[in-house]
C-alpha cells in the first residue's frame, strides 16, 4: 500500500491540516447548538448529526462542506418531516447566516458561514436501514459503515482517489456529472484495499461492472433488473438492493477505465491537477474545422434545481445531435454547459458547416410498382439530377438539400430538438467558432470551451509509452 512519490505529493496538498479541522468544528458546533435551540423553542425532540465526507474523515482540504442532518421521530409522516422538520432548519438558518433553500429529493437548507458551507438536512431518526423511507435516511447508516471499515490510511486513500476522480471531472453523482459519489469512492477503496488496487481493478473493467461488496454474487441480477440503464453496479452494503454505481455514465466508467490503464504505465499530476493554463483560444487549432455554439438564455435556468436543468439541457443536446445526423451533418463531438444561472449552451463539431454538394436520394426497391412510378415523377418534376437505376440495382435521384448550412437548420428546427419544458420556445442563437465575433466566449466557461476545442485532456500527454 505504499504510495509514489507523486501521490505523497497530492496527498500533501489535499490533507486537511489541524486549524483547518478547527475551524469546521467550530463552525459545527454553532449550528449544533442552534439547531437544537431551536428544537427546544418549538418542543421537538430530534437528533442533530455531521454525516458525509467530514463525519468520515475523507473530506478535502479547502473544500469545507458539513452535511448536517437532523434526525426527526419516525413516528412524523414525510409531509410534516418536510413542513415541520424543514421550517424548524429554516428558523436555525435565519439565525446561522446567509442560507438559501436548495431542492433534491426533498428540500433543504445550505448555509454559509465563516467560510464554512453546511447543508441542513431534515431526515428520519431510524433503528435500521430497513424502515428507510426517504433517500437521504440512509446517510446515517453510511457514515457508521464507512466508519468502521476505513481505517487512518484508508481515509488518505480516498482522499487521493477523489482528488483524481475530480481532475477526471468525474467526481459526484449529481446530473451534471453523472460520476462517482463520495459514498461509491468510499466503497472502492474499502473492497479492494487501497488506491492502486482500485486503479488496478478498475483499468480492467468492462461494462457492466458488478462489485459483490456483500458476498451475494445473486444480487447482480437483482440490481440489474431494477437498474436496466446502470452501466455499474454496486450494492449498498446498508441496504442491497439500492445501487449506489446508478448515476454512473457510461462516459464516467469509460474516462476512468482508460485513465486508469494509462496511469499504471505512467503515473503523472495532470491527472489530479489539470492545468488550468491562460493559454487563448489558438486559431490555429479551429482552422478546417466546424465548431458550432448554440446559446439559450433564460431567466427561468436560476430558479430550477440544478439536476433538473442539466438533464434537460442533456435530452436537448441529445436532440440536436440526431438532427444534425439526420440531415446528414457528421456529428464528430458534442458536449454542453451552463452556467445554472441564465445561460446553457449546446457545442456541436460536426464535418462541414455547410453541405454544398447535392444531396442523394434513395428510391424503392425496383419491385414495389407505385412506389417507383411516385419517386420518379416526384424527381422529374422537382428537376433532380436523375432518376437513374444505378448498377446495383437501386434507384436513385440527386437532388437539393433542405438545409445546406447546419446554422440555418439550428435556427429553423427548433421544434424537433428544444423538446424539454424549460427550453420549448427558447430562441437559439447559432455562433460558428472562426465565422462569428469571439465576443460570444466571454459569456461561457473558458475551460469548457477549450477542453471542446482541444479535445486533448492533460493526463493524455502523460499516457505515452
Ligand atoms: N449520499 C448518497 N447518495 C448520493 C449522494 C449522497 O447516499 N448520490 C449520501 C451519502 O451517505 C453521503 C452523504 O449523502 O455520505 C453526503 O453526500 P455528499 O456531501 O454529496 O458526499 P460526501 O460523501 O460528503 O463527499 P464530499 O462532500 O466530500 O464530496
Ligand atoms: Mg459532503
């Protein structure tokens, strides 16, 4: 379990020193004993409990984050957990610091203060795992399991493991991602015993991925049928039947698996620390080649959840990738972004912007009779090259393109690809990355764009051998 002199490296950076544990207690501790204030205020009796990556002891230097979940009784129905359980967070938070009301399978409180961030989640106060009845009541049982099996080494193994899941940008379970959580990386590292046993297993598989983390190969089967789509399956150990590898992407496992293989061979930095250079957009690097930026505003992106937006702008960009393809633009790339606020934009590399050549069309086979006699005047009259019967036997015509250029058909179409609620009606704005004004960059992620332009990762250099 020794590590290299490059993960002592990361490792140095990442481990949170004693003032900065310091500085989290202290800042639990005030919300502790607001919360509770709070509770006595208004005669509830309920539990407040640090879960997550600082409970664990696998949390990140410089990323404060307290999950603080309070613990209401069973005997609650989920509607007054939501009502009662929340307000009561609601009033603790008013009085903590600045807070805003965030949404996930239930709605809870984020509040910030001295530089520490801490969600306050109202939940179930549970004897097992079995009476679960909400998706954030088996946190508390995590945190016991994890407890028990991570040892001090352990935790710096998930440390560094995260920390490369995060340089991948493969970290986190949330829409936008769709990667390895926190809990799932926990898990790796507890199965297989550190971090280069988890590079080593991981640079061979192949999916599906099952990881029997409970000594039942039978409950493969199980998840498989409850979790068709999963790529990856993990049984919870608290509760089998769920899986916690669900949200992982095919493009997630695939990074990973690939990343893996390569640093066996040639472990480097990049991998954990892309570097963010200041390098400009180098023309060079557009020159031949049809990069296309479809912008949408909204005011409407602030006020949805974050997870509910990325997934729509997915099934758009989704859609807009197979209209391309079907009007014959070869789409090469795609990927998206938003910035959650007011802006989400579609990035297209398709072959060429603008389709000059005439386009051919297929007829019916020679022996369907109406059909052929429909195609054929059809074609005659629209003055298509043709129709000829080529010396294979098809019938065929060439004839004009609906849509020459990929712009116009963006801006024609809208229907057949802004299919999703927040985006239906949404007027796209097309920009060709080389023809239009570079103005419109300003508005975007820089390294979104240059990662979609360059293509090239940094931890791809380091994968020579
Ligand atoms: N959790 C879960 N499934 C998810 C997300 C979260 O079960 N998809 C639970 C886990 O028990 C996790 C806890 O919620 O430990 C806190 O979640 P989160 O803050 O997202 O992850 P951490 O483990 O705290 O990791 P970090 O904050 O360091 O990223
Ligand atoms: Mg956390």
């Amino acid at each position: 379990m020794n590590l290299g002199e490059i993960e002592k490296k990361v490792l140095e950076k990442i481990k949170p020193r004693r003032e900065e544990y310091e500085l989290l207690m202290k800042a639990y501790r005030k919300i502790e004993s607001t919360i509770y204030k709070i509770l006595e205020k208004h005669g509830v009796k309920a539990e407040v409990t640090l879960q997550g990556s600082v409970a664990h002891d696998t949390w990140l230097s410089g990323e404060r984050d307290l999950d603080v979940f309070v613990l209401f009784p069973k005997e609650w129905s989920i509607e007054e957990l939501r009502s009662r359980g929340f307000s009561i967070l609601l009033e603790a938070a008013e009085e903590i610091g600045n807070y805003s009301i965030r949404y996930a399978e239930h709605p809870y409180v984020r509040v910030i203060l001295d530089n520490v961030q801490a969600d306050l989640v109202p939940a179930f106060k549970l004897n097992s795992p079995k009476e679960v009845r909400t998706a954030v009541d088996r946190t508390p049982f995590h945190t016991k399991y994890v407890n028990e099996h991570l040892d001090e080494e352990l935790r710096d193994h998930v440390r560094l493991f995260k920390r490369f899941l995060k340089g991948l940008g493969i970290y986190g379970a949330e829409v936008k991602v769709k990667g390895f959580s926190g809990y799932l990386s926990e898990l790796l590292i507890i199965k297989y015993g550190g971090f280069h046993d988890v590079i080593s297993r991981a640079a061979e598989w192949k999916a599906p991925v099952f990881i029997d983390m409970i000594g039942d190969p039978g409950i493969f089967r199980v998840l498989r049928k409850k979790y068709p789509e999963s790529v990856m399956y993990v049984p919870d150990p608290v509760d089998p039947a769920r899986n916690v590898a669900a949200a992982v992407s095919l493009y997630s496992l695939a990074t990973l698996v690939i990343a893996s293989k390569c640093y066996r061979v040639n472990p480097c930095i990049e991998y954990y620390y892309p570097s963010t250079s200041s390098l400009e957009i180098d023309f060079s690097f557009i020159d031949n080649r049809c990069i296309v930026l479809v912008t949408l505003e909204s005011s409407e992106f602030s006020k949805l959840p974050p997870d509910v937006l990325w997934g729509e702008l997915h099934r758009v960009t989704d859609r807009a990738v197979k209209l391309a393809e079907r009007f014959e633009f070869n789409v090469m790339d795609w990927s998206n972004w938003t910035d959650e606020e007011r802006i989400a934009v579609i990035g297209l590399e398709v072959d060429e912007c603008s389709k000059e050549y005439p386009k051919l069309y297929q007829g019916p086979p020679y022996y369907s009779s109406k059909r052929v006699l429909d195609f054929i005047s059809k074609h005659v009259f629209k003055g298509s090259i043709g129709p000829w019967i080529r010396r294979d036997g098809l019938l065929l015509a060439l004839g004009s393109r609906k849509y020459v250029s990929i712009r116009d058909l963006l801006i024609d179409r809208t229907w057949e690809y802004l299919v999703a609620p927040h985006f239906r009606g949404l007027t796209p704005r097309v920009y060709i990355l080389g023809e239009d004004p570079f103005d419109v960059l300003k508005l975007m992620d820089r390294d979104w764009v240059v990662g979609f332009v360059f293509k090239r990762r940094d931890w791809i250099n380091c994968c020579i051998r």
